[in-house]
C-alpha cells in the first residue's frame, strides 16, 4: 500500500469514527428527553400539547362550573352572559314589610332557626356575604324567612317578572307563544338576557314597553321594595339602578302563581312549565343536590358587581307526596357582596338541599345527601 493510500484510509476511519460519536450523543440526548417525568400532552396539567417539559408537576386544577373568577373582574357589558347584569348603583334603603315567621308551626320555626344559624355560620367563615331565604309550605301557605325583607339586587331572576308580562299578553289573546318559543326557552329557560329583549319586543312592539307592563303588574300585585329598572345588560346608562327584590316578595308571587291568582289554569300551567324547562347549565343551585323525586321550576339571576357578587335562584319545588297528590314549596335564595362566585352559588345549593330536607319529608318525600356546608379553603378568600 502507498503511502498516499494509507493517508486516505486514515482520514475515512476518522470520519466513520466522527459520525458515531455523534449518533451516539444524539441517542443519549434521546433517552433523557424521553426519561422525562413531564405528563402527558393532553392530560389537564398541561397548558397545551406544545408546552415546555418540566421535571416539577403542577398541582392539578379543582373543577369549577365556570372558569374562576378573579375578585375584580373587568366587566364585559358589550357581550351578555347567561344569568347576568351590568355593575349596577346602589341599592334603595328601604325594606320590605311583609311580617315575618308569623302564625307558623313549631316544625317551620325549627327550620327558620336552622336557616338562621347555617347563614351566621357561614358569614363567620367567608366574612362580607349578604343572604336572605324565604320559604312557603304551598299546602298550608305558611311562610319562614331569614332577612325576607332586605332589598337584593338580582341579576337575571328579574326577568321571571318579563315572562309574566308576557304570559298576560297571551292570556289577553294579544300575542301567541309560538311565535317567540326559542326566544322564552333561550330567555328564561336558559337565563339569557338577549332573547328577553328579543320576546318582549316581539310581543310589545319594544321591549322598554315589555318591561313598563311587567312593573304595571308588580304594582298590582303589590310588590313594593321590588323593582325591573332594565332588563339586565341593557340599562340606560353605565351606573343603572339596580334591579330589586325580596326574598319575601318573591316567595308571595311564587305563591300566588301555584295558587293560580295571577293568571288562568292554563297559562298557570304553561308559566310553570316554562319555569321548569331549564337548561342544564343553570341548575346549579336551587336543583343542585335534590333527588330525582323532586321537579324545580325556577329562575337564577347571577352577576359581578363592584361590591361583590350577587348569586340567586328562586322557584317552586314539587313533588308526590305519600296520599298520591302533587306537594309544593316556594323558595327564594339571594346572595350578594360575595367575595367570589362559587362563595354566592354552592351555599345557594346547599340551603337547597337543607330546606328540602325538611319540606321533603314533611309529605313524604327522600332525604336528600348530607353535604357539607363549608366550602373549600381556596374558595373562602379570593
């Protein structure tokens, strides 16, 4: 062999020698990567299939019905949500003044009391929440409460008053449902502020006159703390009054809806109906933890304010009692100056479920589970 062939067989074995040792760096970097303890893409502690790997696991994210509200949210008044409102002036100074908790039996004082100190206990551990609850047995219209008369502000369950607005509109023979049946669903069913625009205006030619007919209506029937200034996210102005009620109040119009003295038996009947054709989504509250036997017509209303959130649910629970007949309870729950959302909302829920646990039974209804009343420590403070 010559010396200029041994030269080239040289730098050939220095070259096949060079491109191992970088396949084999390659390999090694390989086997770390994929020795990588970083999850899943796709598992929910990642922020998307492309994130960044990381040898610290990220604590995992506790469920929520929504995403988790910061305490000082921007409001959004350009883009209605379900159950909403606009941030809103402040609420009147007067009160109610429907007596309360009289001519009731000892059964319905026991509950007013397990009321009133389930509320003490809760404000003591969440600090700032305003609640009132009413509740009226429909068999014997005996009526409890725990601040029944303080002025709440509402959110959507003000717009249960455009519903009835409507409903005498068709009970007159001067509109016909049909004609608006996605726009009542979507409104009320689905607590969505746009398509109560969208009914009353269809029924009223302008949904501003929609709106005077429903406070014609509860002028006549005597409500007076409560007050539909707008239908939520449409006030006149940026700082609207707020649109009012009472859990008394509230509960005495629930009353008179069962008892048929607002309309007819059969737009009580469709009223009711329509009251219980809630979507889903909006049943996290009074439904929330009853059991199958019981059927909730109701109406939520929800929404961040400047001095809290408010959260509400009213409606009326029915069921079969044990003579085979339909029994019924009103109940009115409103929240408000809550620290966060699910602060409002979960106690809501769980009043619920403590109320039933009396009314339930009472006429031979299930017990329903045994839930705690205290929220997880992450959602006492925002």
């Amino acid at each position: 062999m010559t010396g200029a062939a041994r030269k080239r067989l040289a730098l050939g074995g220095g070259i096949l020698a060079g491109a191992l040792s970088v396949v084999l760096i390659i390999t090694a970097l390989a086997v770390v990567l994929v020795d990588d303890d970083t999850p899943a893409s796709g598992d929910d502690t990642t922020a998307s299939p492309t994130a960044v790997a990381s040898r610290t696991p990220k604590p995992t994210a506790k469920p929520t019905r929504t995403p988790a509200a910061t305490p000082s949210p921007t409001p959004n008044t350009e883009d209605p949500q379900a159950g909403g409102d606009q941030p809103s002036g402040p609420l009147p100074d007067e009160q109610g003044n429907i007596p309360e908790n009289v001519n009731v039996s000892a059964e319905m004082l026991v509950l007013k009391d397990q009321i009133a100190a389930t509320i003490a206990e809760y404000q003591a551990i969440v600090g700032g929440i305003d609640v009132a609850v009413a509740v009226t047995d429909l068999q014997t219209f005996e009526t409890i409460s725990v601040n029944g008369n303080a002025p709440h502000k509402t959110g959507c369950v003000i717009n249960m008053f455009g519903l009835f607005a409507a409903v005498d509109q068709f009970q007159a023979g001067l509109a016909d449902p049909s004609s608006s049946y996605y726009s009542i669903k979507k409104g009320i069913g689905g607590s969505f502020p746009p398509e109560v625009k969208n009914f009353l205006g269809t029924f009223f030619g302008d949904s501003n006159l929609g709106v005077q007919r429903a406070r014609d209506l509860m002028s006549a029937w005597g409500l007076k703390v409560a007050s539909y200034d707008h239908i939520p996210y449409y006030g006149l102005s940026d700082d609207p009054p707020p649109n009012v009620l009472t859990a008394l109040e509230s509960n005495s119009v629930l009353t008179r809806l069962w008892q048929r003295q607002l309309f007819n038996e059969q737009w009580t009947q469709y009223t009711i109906t329509v009251l219980r054709d809630s979507y889903s989504y909006a049943d996290y509250i009074l439904p929330k933890f009853l059991p199958y036997a019981a059927t909730t017509g109701h109406k939520i209303g929800y929404h961040w304010d400047y001095d809290g959130w408010v959260n509400n649910d009213v409606g009326i629970v029915s069921f079969t009692g044990t003579d085979g007949a339909e029994k019924a309870y009103a109940i009115s729950y409103f929240s408000q100056f809550a620290g966060s959302e699910y602060i409002g909302y979960s106690f809501g829920a769980r009043m619920s479920l403590l109320v039933w646990n009396t009314m339930g039974p009472k006429y031979g209804g299930p017990l329903g589970p045994q839930i705690s009343y205290i929220p997880p420590k992450e959602y006492i403070t925002p």
